[in-house]
C-alpha cells in the first residue's frame, strides 16, 4: 500500500520517496511533439534511438522481455536514483494513487517518482489491454543524468528508446528483445504494428 504523506514524497515498502513534478520531466514535454516520428517519444537529444515490441502473447515472454531490458539499461547506468513514470488510464495501476499527476506528451497524466531499477521491475504488475500487453516497467523511465529515455505511450505496442549508440546497439543486439533502430525523422511505428 502506498500513501503520500506530505507534498513532495510518498511512502512505499516503510520508505519515503520522492514525488516528481512537471520540473522534473519539463525536459522531455519541450522536446517531444505530436507525431508518429521517434520524438513523439523521445527528445531528440541523444545519439541514437530505437523500438522495443510488446509481446502480445504469454505473460511470462513479456516477463523475461523486461527482466533483459531492465538488465541491459542497468549495465549501461551510472546513477542509483531513476525516474519512474506511470501513465493514469484510468484503470492502470499508477503505484502511488494519491500522488499529484504531471502532465506529458499529449496532455496526458502521470505519477512520477524517483526510485530505483529494482522498484521499476517490481512496484506494478503486469498491465493488460486490449490490444497490447504493457509489461511491469513503467510507462516512462530514465536515469536522474538523462543519459537515455524509455517511453510507452498510451496504447502503443512497442517501447521507444534513446540513448548514446553503446546503449542502442546492446539493445538491438539482444536477442532476447524484438527491438530496431530508429533515426529522427523515421516513424516510430514498427512493421506490422499500428499507431492509434
């Protein structure tokens, strides 16, 4: 169970931790636009980017897909302390309820809080729809230094990447995630998806 205690921080697990605001992300909203294009997503400031599909088949392959995300993105992490962002559908499990929403990208709102890897792989569940498995990692995910973004829009089928080019290709070259590459300017849409 989790609860906000006072403005600024929630209680999780018998710990206090902080609550983001709009300052926290404002770097993200400023560089994203409404697009199909990899900064519908992403900022364009990193060196390279990239898609990872959603797997729409048994929950345990989407559970393995983000154990080897998680895996990756920490051995490419020099910061103990992430954003975590979870997008409020309405039915989604945003882990802090009572938390203040930031508005992102289309208008839409979200908790963000900062944590850790380990929260990322086990504060939510799995999020089921009904085009679309989501997975346990959040909606919106990166490193306290901004050196690379995750972000799953709302009904997208696939997780957007950016990140330096030593990050992205040890993401392309896993076998384990049906991710590409993506430049700027290329829609972020994978072959075989649709973008709603």
């Amino acid at each position: 169970m989790s609860t906000v205690e006072h403005p600024g921080y929630g209680r999780r697990d018998a710990q206090q931790w902080r609550i983001g605001s709009a300052e926290d992300v404002a770097w993200i909203k400023s560089g994203t636009r409404i697009a199909l294009t990899i900064d519908s997503a992403i900022p364009p400031v990193f060196a390279s980017y990239a898609t990872i599909e959603l797997r729409d088949s048994e929950w345990s392959d989407q559970s393995l897909d983000d154990a080897t995300l998680l895996a990756v993105l920490a051995r490419h992490s020099s910061a103990s302390a992430f954003w975590l962002g979870y997008l409020d559908t309405g039915v989604a499990d945003v882990v802090f309820p009572d938390a203040p929403r930031t508005k992102l990208y289309a208008d839409w709102s979200y908790v963000f809080v900062q944590a850790g890897l380990e929260q990322a792989a086990t504060w939510r569940t799995h999020e089921f729809g009904p085009f679309w498995q989501r997975g346990a990692i959040p909606d919106v995910l990166f490193p306290a230094d901004r050196s690379w973004l995750l972000s799953t829009q709302w009904d997208d089928t696939w997780r957007c990447v950016g990140g330096p080019a030593t990050l992205i290709d040890s993401i392309v070259d896993e076998p384990r995630l049906l991710s590409r590459r993506v430049a700027l300017g290329e829609t972020a849409t994978p072959p075989g998806h649709q973008a709603r």
